[in-house]
C-alpha cells in the first residue's frame, strides 16, 4: 500500500514539472509579446488564460496531493 502512495505521488510531482515547464514556456511567449511594438492584445490575453488554466492543473495536483 505504501508503494502505491509513493507512486501516486511521484507522477503528481512528474505532472507538476510537465505542468511548470509548460507555464515557463508561457512566460517567454509573453515577454516577447510584451517585447513586441505590434503585439495584439487577443493573444496577450489567450497567453494569461492559458497560463490560468495551467496553475489550475497545479492547484488541482496539489489538493490531490495534501489529499494522499
């Protein structure tokens, strides 16, 4: 049964990291958009929503997680 819980726990941890790789990606893409004098505000904006939807992912992991 213990292993069953370090297992578990492992792949939420080996999510997170998918999931935070992912949101740093994000952060490059809206610095450059930032960065850029012709940016338009639509994908700044789909950036942020997408960068919300992935800290959800992260908060949603870590309930489980406290939860285990």
């Amino acid at each position: 049964m213990e292993k069953q819980y370090l297992s578990i726990m492992k792949q939420s941890l080996e999510k997170k990291i998918g999931i935070l790789d992912r949101i740093i990606t994000k952060n490059e893409e809206q610095n450059a958009l930032l960065k850029d004098p012709n940016m338009k505000w639509e994908d700044f904006d789909e950036n942020a929503n997408c960068k919300m939807q992935l800290i959800e992912e992260i908060d949603k992991l870590d309930e489980g997680f406290e939860d285990l």
